[in-house]
C-alpha cells in the first residue's frame, strides 16, 4: 500500500464549510444535467451555470487558497525551500483560480 502525504489539512471548520459548498455545486450540476436532458431553454441553463461556477465554487477556492497562501506556503519557506520557489508556487496558484 502506497502510504500518501497529507498535502493541506483545512481545520475541522474549514473542512465542513467546504464540504457543504461542494455538496452543494453537485446539486446545481446535477440541476444543470437534468435541464439539459429535458431541453429547457438555453438561457436558463447559463444562468444555472453562472450560480454554479460563481457563488459556492468561488467561496471554496477562497477557503483553499487562504489555507494555501497562510500555511502551505510559510511551511515551504520555513524548510528551507528558496523563497523564489514558494514566490513561483503562489503565482502558478493564482493564474490557476483566475482560469
């Protein structure tokens, strides 16, 4: 068995907000499946698409990122890792949440 390391631990609080917003984005997905599969009007299918992709998903990269910029990144430094690296690591995280 291939043993895997804990990359991010988000708190219990974190954790459970995030795992409600997420629970809730597979609802609206799974809305936005069915109002495709019974062909109703196309604008009301982006609209569906626009709450998904805006509110909850948004909060959640927030959540992610936050925990990422305040803890993953300060222990990269603290190990010793060159701080032009972990500079690197938050750009590349940024230009990804700004997809």
């Amino acid at each position: 068995m291939i043993k895997r390391k804990r990359v991010m631990g988000l708190g219990r609080k974190n954790k459970t907000n995030v795992i409600q917003r997420l629970n809730r984005i597979e609802g609206q997905i799974k809305g936005v499946q069915r109002m495709v599969e019974d062909e109703e009007p196309c604008a009301e299918i982006l609209t569906q698409i626009a709450a998904a992709r805006g509110g909850a998903l948004a909060q959640v990269g927030k959540v992610i990122f936050n925990r990422f910029s305040t803890t993953c990144l300060r222990e990269a430094l603290a190990r010793g890792r060159k701080r032009r690296r972990g500079t690197a690591g938050i750009i590349e995280c940024f230009r990804s949440a700004l997809k």
